[in-house]
C-alpha cells in the first residue's frame, strides 16, 4: 500500500508547483506567512482535488477579451501548459502556505512580469497585464472558482460567514498586485460578474484555449484517467452563463456523472498526498497535517 500511496503521491506532486522547486515551505519555524493556519484561505487552498478543479474553471478568465489577448500575445502556453500551470499553482500555494519572505518574493516576481505584459487587440484597444480592473477580472474569475469547488467538493457546509472571510483574505494579493475594486464577499463577487458581464465574450481565440486545456497531455498513463475526469468536472464547473458563451453544457445525467466520480477519487488522493505544500507549512508552524 506504501508503494501505491507513494506513486499517487508523486504523480500529484509533478502537477503542483512543487515540482518547480524554490520555496521552502517547512522554514523558517513559527512563520505564518501572510496569512496564517486559521485563515480561510489555508483552509480553502489546502485541498489538491478541489483547487484542481477550481484551476481549470477558471478558463473563464479567457472570456475576457483584454485578457486573452494578454494570454495570447505573451504565453507560450501551447507548448508548455503544464509549466504554465505549475508557475501559477507555486504562485498560489506560495502566497498562501510560504513563509513571508517567499510570498513577497513570489508577489514582486509577478509585479514585474505584468509591467511587460502590454499591447493592442485585434480591433486596436490597448491592454496591459497591470491594468487595475484586469487584475481584478483574473483574481475574482479564479478564487470564486476555487471557492466553488471547495464547496463541492470537500466542505459544502462552509458557512457563509466564512466564505466571504476568504474573499476579504484574499482579496490581499489582488491589491498588492495592483487590482482595485476588489470585491471582498459572495454578494459583491455576484454583482461584480453581473456587471462585467457584458464585456465578455467567446471567440475563436477563447475556443483555442479551451482546446489546448482538452488536449493536455497527461504526466503519465496512470495520471491519464484521472486528468480526463478533472478536466470534465471543471468544465462542469463553469457558471451557467460562462457555459452557455463557451456552448459547453452538460446534461444532467451527465453532471451526475462527473460529481460521482471526483467525489469516489479524491478521498483517495487525500489519503495519498502528504507532503503538499499545506502539509510543509503546518509543520513550519507547528501544526498537525489535517
């Protein structure tokens, strides 16, 4: 069984970005980072499972059309999605689970990639990756996401109370990034995507990221199936209206399906990954691994 946990293990760890190397999540001893083992972001980042999910529906970020182009003119994502996937999963676990050296680090880093993200559209508007009102669209397309498939996927008894105190949490990185307006609970994340909504489109460029996400290889023939099944169910996952710009919606027996079976996979991915970025920082803090 050793031998199965420790292959499962490895396999999860090669998506993460842990497998980049460069943060040391287990020191300095007693460092909470920014925000610490009681905040709600420890608790809703924690989960591999849900917050691959919520990683992959967050392709509604290519909705919007100053953010594609920004995706599209500066990411070499069509060859190196898993990279790309790994540079934002080290950027997420480090700012939240690394010490505060590390997440300032990782904060400043991506400061200053933005500066050199700029450009134009096809139909001539200029965009830049450090433009206050994109860096709010990226941040709240990805936590609410991610907090959407906390709810599924692990604790859908989450109290309210809680999940607007991860909002407020986080809402911390987007402003060091350089965001504005960033809303800070459930209601205000709703009215914020009430009110972009007329911005976003699915076009041809959209449809491509889409395809390049499909087309992911998997990391090995074990990782296969189950990299199939995470895809679904984060498509699955997507907002009714991001589904219907995208023309991807499931039936119901088909939803039924995907919940199934992420819900019979990730107890045992639990029960396999324990050394993850969450696991480190506990045991910097001095904290059991949950």
């Amino acid at each position: 069984m050793e031998f199965i946990r420790s292959r499962i293990e490895t396999q999860v760890m090669s998506l993460t970005g842990l497998a980049i190397g460069g943060i040391d999540y287990e020191n300095p001893p007693g460092d909470p980072g920014l925000f610490g083992p009681g905040s709600a972001c420890w608790r809703v980042h924690g989960d591999f499972t849900s917050m691959l999910v919520g990683g992959i529906s967050a392709l509604l970020q290519a909705l919007h059309p100053l953010a594609l182009a920004g995706v599209w003119d500066h990411s070499n994502f069509r060859d190196d999605l898993l990279g790309r996937l790994r540079r934002t999963g080290q950027f997420i676990s480090g700012t939240t689970f690394g010490n505060r050296e590390d997440a300032e680090r990782l904060l400043e880093r991506v400061r200053q990639i933005h500066l050199k993200v700029t450009g134009q559209t096809a139909d001539g508007r200029p965009y830049a990756a450090y433009d206050p009102d994109l860096l709010t669209w990226v941040h709240v397309a990805e936590v609410s996401s991610f907090l959407k498939a906390h709810l599924r996927y692990l604790d859908p008894a989450l109290p309210g109370s809680e999940q607007d105190r991860y909002y407020a949490e986080v809402a911390l990185i987007a402003e060091r990034l350089g965001a504005r307006d960033v809303p800070r609970s459930r209601q205000q994340v709703l009215d914020y995507f009430a009110a972009v909504r007329p911005q976003l489109r699915c076009d041809e460029r959209s449809r491509e990221i889409l395809r390049v996400l499909r087309g992911a290889p998997a990391p090995s023939a074990l990782a296969r199936p189950f990299g199939a099944l995470m895809m679904q169910a984060g498509i699955e996952l997507l907002p009714d209206w991001a589904s219907a710009l995208f023309e991807l919606q499931p039936g119901p027996c088909q939803r039924q399906l995907i919940r199934f079976g992420v819900r019979q996979t990730a107890p045992l991915l639990r029960w396999a990954v324990r050394n993850g970025s969450a696991h480190r920082a506990r045991r910097r803090v001095g904290q059991p691994a949950r």
